[in-house]
C-alpha cells in the first residue's frame, strides 16, 4: 500500500454523506440493533430460507420471524423471492454480508481482546 492511497482514505472521512444517506445507514443500523434480526440475517447471508426453516433454525416462533424478515425488507437488508406459494428470504447483497461479518468479527475482538487491525 503507498503513501497516497492512506491519503486518499482519510479524505474520504473528511466529507460527511448525505443526510439521506445517513437516515438509510441508520436505520440499517436500528434493525441490527436486536439480537433476533442479526441471528436471522446471519442465516440469510449464507442461504436462501423459508420463514418456517428460519424459525426452526433460530429458534424462534413462525410469527416472530415473519414480522422481523418485514423489518428487515423495509430496511433494504433482505430480498424476497416468490416460488409458487413459498416466499424465500435473502441477504441483500455483499454489502449486507460485509456489514454483519464485520460486526460479528468487531464484537469477536471485543470478546477475545485480540488486536484490533486496519
């Protein structure tokens, strides 16, 4: 790495985003703020699944599940794909991955005390 792509890093934190933005960013970051809902994006970021595997998975009452996969479609952190009458839930997107895989590894590190890195 030069000199001049940690340059080019900084000046990126130096411009705020959009308020736009930073509503869509927050609200991204509220439905990750329950426990349920990471569990079940976790799921979703390695496969397709149905509210009834969902629920079997987690361990969460069907209904439970259902109203938590709405939230996250209102957020933009879950696609929904029709086949026939089943509904099949997924991350949307590597975004929607990298964010939670970051988390997870943020409270990893937090956890275990291993060294924090760029």
């Amino acid at each position: 790495m030069y000199a001049r792509d940690d340059i080019a890093a900084a000046q990126q934190w130096q411009q705020l985003p959009s308020g736009e933005h930073v509503e869509a960013a927050t609200e991204a970051f509220r439905m990750l703020s329950d426990s349920t809902r990471v569990r079940l994006l976790w799921l979703l970021c390695g496969a397709e699944h149905d509210v009834a595997t969902l629920a079997s998975l987690a361990g969460v009452a069907r209904p439970a599940v259902s109203q938590h996969l709405a939230k996250l479609r209102l957020a933009g952190l879950v696609t929904l794909r029709k086949e026939g009458r089943r509904a099949l839930y997924r991350a949307r997107g590597g975004h929607v991955r990298r964010l939670l895989a970051e988390a997870v590894e943020a409270a990893d590190h937090r956890l275990t005390g291993a060294d924090e890195h760029d």
